[in-house]
C-alpha cells in the first residue's frame, strides 16, 4: 500500500530549454499549425506544397511587407540583392544588416 504525503514540499529541478532537442517533424507541425492559423502579424504565408507528404520537405511561403531589392549592371547574371526592413528569421539573411547572402558565396 503505497501512501501519500501531502505536507511536504518537493523541489523539481529546473528544466535546461538550451539543451532541449525538439524533433524535426515536431517543429514542422508547429510551423503548419501556425501558418494555417494565421498566427503572426499577415506578412509571412505559407504551407504545405503536398499534404500527402509525411517527411513535411516542400513548403510554399510568401514573405510581404517592406523589403528592397537592388539590380546592379551585372543583373541578370548576379542576382539581386535583397534588403528585409523587419527582422527576418533565416540562414540566408545576415541577422545584422538583414540582407540575403549571396547563394553562391562560400563565406557567410
């Protein structure tokens, strides 16, 4: 018989969120889900390409709002160059001068 005691106090350990591993398809359902839903401020869309896809790869997004696009001489071939004015969460864009890298530059 087990018995339980409700005057105690018990200390759980703080959870280490730096160390948490969220698995790949977790993360891609919560982004669906959010992306569905709306939730954000309307200038990022998107969603599923395929939702008979179970490995969640092929996505379709549009990203609106204010961002500045500069065609130098060498355009069509150089790319353009990309200027988000808001913050944009993306390997591709340098966190500071939020500015899409280059894709066939090595050196980010």
């Amino acid at each position: 018989m087990f018995q339980i005691l409700f005057d105690r106090t018990i200390s759980w350990p703080q959870p280490i969120y730096s160390s948490l591993f969220i698995p790949r398809n977790f993360r891609l359902l919560e982004e669906l889900e959010r992306g569905e839903k709306g939730i954000g401020d309307g200038t990022v869309s998107y969603g599923m390409d395929d939702g008979d896809d179970i490995y969640m790869r092929s996505w379709t997004g549009t990203i609106t709002g204010p961002h500045n696009l500069f065609c130098d001489k060498d355009y069509p071939e150089k790319p353009p160059i990309v200027r988000f004015h808001s913050r944009v969460n993306m390997t591709c864009v340098n966190h500071e001068t939020r500015v899409v890298y280059e894709f066939n530059k090595v050196d980010k």
